[in-house]
C-alpha cells in the first residue's frame, strides 16, 4: 500500500511475506509427504509399518545410504558430481577388510585386535583420500567434467577391487567393528548417531566454514568466485576429498553392519543418493542445498521403500518409481528459483 513520507512524497511499500508461508517451502513440504507416507502405509499395513521391528530396520538401514548421499551432496553443491562414491567405498572396505582378517587370528591378544584396527581404519580412509584427490585433481587441473572423470573412477576402483579379490566377500571381524554397524547406544543404534554426526559436520562446513562459503559460490558462479581470488581448483580438489572420506565412513557402516565387504555391494544406492539430494532441495546445477532437506528427503525414501516392501511391490518396479521421482524432482529444482522469486520478492531484490 502506498504511504506518505515526512516531506509528503509518496512512496509504495515493498510487498511483505505471508505469516503462514515458510522460510524454506522444500523442508515443509517433506514434512508433510513424511506424515502423509507414514499414514498411508500404516493404515495400509496396520499391524507391521509401525511395529517395533519394522523401525528398527529403516534406522539400521538408513545411515549408510545417508553418509553416501552426503557425499554425493557434498560435489553437487560445487556444481559436479562424484558418480565413484560406491564403488570408493567398496574399495576402501575391501583394503579393510583384507587386513583385518589377515593381522587377526583367534589367539591375538586384546592390544594386538586394536592395533589391527587402528592400521586398517587408517589405510581404508587413506585409500578413500586417495581415489578423491586424484579425481579432484583432475577435474580441477584438467578440466574434464566431473561426470566423465568420476565415471572413468568408478570403472577403474571397480575393476580394481574385483580383480584383487576375484569377485569373493571377505568376512569375519573383531566384535568392535560390528558393534558400529549393529549395536545399541542408550536406545539409538550407533550407525545413526554415526549419521548424525557426519551430517552435522557436513551442515556447519558447507554453512559457517571458508572452504563450505567457497563451495556454494563455486557451485553459484565459478568465474566470478575465480575473480574474487577464491583458488577454485584447490576448492574442487577439497571437495572430491571430503566426498571420498564420506565415502570411507560409509564403508565401515556398510562391512559392519553385513560383517563382510565385496566389490559389488550398495551399487543401486547409486541412484538413489542423488535422487535424495535433489529431492532434499539440493540444486543440481550447485550453489544451494541444507543438509536437513537431504536428512528429511532419506526418511521419506526410507519410509517409501519400507511401505513398498510390505505391500510387496516388485522391486524393479520401486527402481521405476525412483527415476520417475528423480526426474519431476529435477524438473521441480529448476523452476524453484523462479516460484521463490513469486513467493518472496522482497527477499531477492
């Protein structure tokens, strides 16, 4: 409404945000379809969605998938992607694995299991390191795209990790190993306090940190941060090394929670890990993303995929509705900005 000013001029007041609307329309809208999804299947599957077995499941299950897709997020945000994060796992399971089971045998002595621990956790996450700064580098340095690169990775880890072990699960390790994948800490399992730990450092990085404000900028422009004196391919070369240390957390999630490790396993979380970030409100094209959209986004695929189960639908056809659902999310991001600028004028000029 137009008012008058001091010396009697007047002036037209900027159009102010509705009361009801919320600050960030992704994170009320996974709300709802959460509380929408767990209705539906629970009046669906009255005596099972809901039972104590069934949560305690998606809780178990949830975390590896989410530490893989905050390391798919991580790239997304500088405007790549990391297409190796699994088959990175993997491998950096694998070299855990391996030497677990050759430095332990049944007559080690309590020190000796935890020195094995210590040298394995350190060459898994060094192997992990490893994978993502020669990505990094070449995508920074070379200027492949990150898609090409991060796919010649995932060919070249794979192949790697079958050769080395002809294709076999290696399996068997220390109680101390398996309790991060099946145990119990003051009622919540510890994967996903694993999971919120990882998530909460990720959040503050990419919010509060230099390296996350560059990141974001880089995903935003990335003439324009290369003009302002951010050093943009040591930034891209950082990202592709937190991806990859992501990666090994989720490894040591993964073969704790199977008590085993193979080249082969978690390769259909590939999809869903960027299916999870986009429809946690991650652009596709970098520069915007909160890792509670993406937390949010894990529960209702969680919820999904359990209430699918139940009702035993085919599992090439949940595979169907995923890409389905990745491709309206994809379509949905690229018009957001634009709807936001609808909602909310006065906060983009």
């Amino acid at each position: 409404m137009p008012s008058e000013t001091a010396a009697g001029s007047t002036t037209v007041s900027k159009p102010q945000r509705v009361a009801f609307l919320p600050r960030d329309p992704t994170i009320t809208l996974l709300g709802v379809l959460i509380v929408v999804a767990v209705i539906i299947f629970s009046l669906l599957t009255p005596s099972r969605f809901l039972s104590g077995d069934t949560v305690r499941a998606m809780a178990f299950q949830m975390p590896e998938l989410g530490i893989l897709s905050l390391a798919m997020m991580v790239p997304l945000m500088s405007g790549g992607l990391n297409l190796a994060i699994i088959s990175t796992a993997n491998l950096s399971a694998l070299v855990m694995a391996g030497i677990l089971t050759h430095l332990i045998q049944p007559s080690s002595s309590p020190l000796a299991v935890t020195e094995a621990i210590l040298i394995a956790l350190l060459a898994g996450m060094g192997a992990s390191l490893v994978i993502g700064f020669l990505t990094g580098i070449i995508v920074a340095f070379f200027g492949v795209h990150p898609i090409l690169v991060t796919l010649g990775t995932m060919t070249l880890v794979k192949g790697i990790s079958v050769l080395t072990t002809s294709g076999t699960v290696i399996g068997g390790f220390p109680p101390a190993i398996l309790f991060l994948g099946n145990g119990m800490l003051f009622g919540v399992p510890v994967s996903v306090i694993v999971f919120v730990v990882c998530a909460g450092i990720v959040g503050v990085i990419l919010t509060h940190a230099p390296f996350g404000v560059s990141v974001r900028l880089l995903g935003s422009n990335e003439r324009a941060t290369r003009y302002s004196g951010v050093p943009t391919e040591w930034v891209l070369v950082g990202v592709y090394v937190v991806s990859s240390l992501l990666c090994w957390v989720a490894a040591l999630l993964m073969m704790a929670r199977f008590n085993s490790a193979s080249a082969g396993y978690a390769e259909s979380y590939l999809l869903i890990t960027i299916l999870a970030a986009v429809l946690g409100g991650v652009d596709p094209f970098g520069g915007f993303g909160r890792v509670l959209g993406l937390s949010l986004s894990l529960v209702l695929l969680q919820v999904i995929s359990t209430g699918f189960n139940l009702l035993g639908f085919s599992p090439y056809l949940t595979a169907a509705i995923w890409g389905v659902t990745m491709i309206l999310a994809i379509v949905i991001a690229v018009v957001r900005d634009r709807w936001i600028t609808q909602l909310w004028p006065a906060k983009t000029k």
